[in-house]
C-alpha cells in the first residue's frame, strides 16, 4: 500500500525508478544531515539572529552606500534617470 495517489497512474518504469529513489535510506547521508540540523540549533541557542536584506533608497542625490549583510534594490523603486540605458 501507498499514500500516493499518482503511484497507481505512473509507468511499471516510473514506479520503478521512483521505489529505487525513496525505497533507500542511506545511513551516512542521514547522520550526516542530522548532525549539521544539530549544529545549527546549536548557533541559533547562541544568540544568532537572522535579519532581512537591507533595501536600498533610490530616491536620494547619492547612491546608497551599501550595508553589511544583503543589499536589496526593487527595480520599481529606481527612478528613470538612475537606470542606465
């Protein structure tokens, strides 16, 4: 039995390749990527805060000066004359 209700409509060759793809747990891939979520939770227990980009103002006589971190530009926020043609 399955939870999948597309399996019953695949091919015996999907059916085939996708049992093959997810019918195989590889032990060292898993604890591999376990450990690395553990030592993630473990930076995040340490206090590090993840922030969004830092949107750029356009609208000013200077460039903006860029920030540590990302820097974002929307397009739509960068008048015609700053646009190079």
């Amino acid at each position: 039995d399955h939870v999948f209700t597309f399996y019953d409509q695949l091919s015996k060759e999907h059916k085939a390749q996708l049992d093959e793809d997810f019918d195989e747990v590889r032990v060292e891939e898993m604890e591999e990527a376990w450990n690395k979520a553990l030592q993630m939770q473990e930076e995040f227990r340490k206090g590090l805060v993840v922030e969004g980009p830092h949107t750029m103002n356009w609208e000013l006589k200077k460039p903006p000066v860029l920030r540590p971190g990302a820097n974002l530009t929307k397009l739509l926020d960068v008048g015609e004359r700053k646009v190079a043609s």
